[in-house]
C-alpha cells in the first residue's frame, strides 16, 4: 500500500489507514413521517443520517491512490401540499475528511427550496414556480469557506389536446 522513498515512506501508513483490514463500515438511520389530514393537506417529513468509513481509491497522494475516508452526514426533508400549493425543503450538512492526507477534509451545507402552484383552467394547467438553492462548503483543497446561490423562478404549460396528445411547453430563469 505504502510506496517506499529511501528509507522513508511517502505517508504515514498507520494515520492513512488505521483500519488495515476494512474495507467499508457504514452505520445510518432514516425516519418517515406521513400526515395526510384531509384530501386536500398532505406532508411528509424524511430524515436521516449517516456515519461511514471506507478505503477507496480517491486521492493519488504519490505514495498510494488508496485512501481511507471518514464522512458523517444528516439530512432533513419535508413536502407539503397544501390546497394545490406544493412546496419542498430539504436540508443537508454533514464532514468529510480524507485521512492522512492534508487538507482534504471539508464540512458542507445545502439548502433547497421548491415552491409551485398548479392553475387548472379546463385542458390547460399552468404551473408556476420559484425556487432557492444554497451550496456551502468549507475545506483547504478548495481554498477555505465557499458558498453559491441560486435562485430561480419558471413556468410550464401543459396543455391535453386530445386523449393521445399532450402539448407541454416549459421555461425557467436561474440566477446565480
């Protein structure tokens, strides 16, 4: 695993892989809850997390493409329909870190929201929607705290012109 140097080796083999003999161990959890009061309410909540460790082939460090990873994660997501409004949140932060090798570890935040309401005027529905995503990450290999952020609102028109024949036109404008 560990590519010799002289008399040195190019890592620490015991930092990189404490574990010698796993290849992956992984532990998680998952909730759902659905709450459906009426025809016209529903929601439904997801969450999660996760705790892995696994050796893989990720970074060519010049001693071994072999790394060990060490990742933690934990999510949130709900779904709402309300008399036709449907919205969606999700939620997810979690760390990272590849070990023994510097730098490569980072913590991450994404926010995602939908919302969107569906207009029925006879075969035509109308749908309208905006949106706001939000991306953050914080490691050295990618030169400390990073953030985007999109937002975005679109349209889409479907349209039943027959039994066998649907007319869908969409558009959406994103804002990053």
């Amino acid at each position: 695993i560990i590519t010799w140097s002289g008399s040195r080796p190019w890592a620490n083999p015991d930092e990189r892989f404490p574990e010698k003999d796993l290849s992956l161990r992984q532990q998680g959890t998952n909730a759902f809850i659905q709450f459906n009061p009426s025809p016209d309410i529903q929601l439904d909540l997801d969450m999660g997390a996760q705790l892995s460790c696994s050796m893989k082939i990720f970074v060519d460090s010049q001693a071994s493409p072999l790394t060990t990873n060490d990742s933690k994660s934990h999510y949130a997501n709900i779904i709402t329909d309300v008399y036709g409004i449907k919205a969606q949140c999700a939620y997810q932060f979690g760390y990272q870190e590849t070990l023994g090798v510097n730098l490569w570890d980072y913590t991450y935040v994404n926010l995602d929201t939908n919302l969107e309401y569906e207009l029925r005027l006879g075969d035509l529905s109308i749908r309208p929607g905006i949106s706001y995503r939000k991306a953050f990450y914080d490691g050295g290999f990618i030169g400390g705290a990073h953030e985007i952020i999109t937002k975005a609102g679109s349209l889409r028109l479907d349209y039943q012109v027959m039994k066998a024949l649907r007319l869908v036109a969409a558009m959406r404008y994103d804002q990053y």
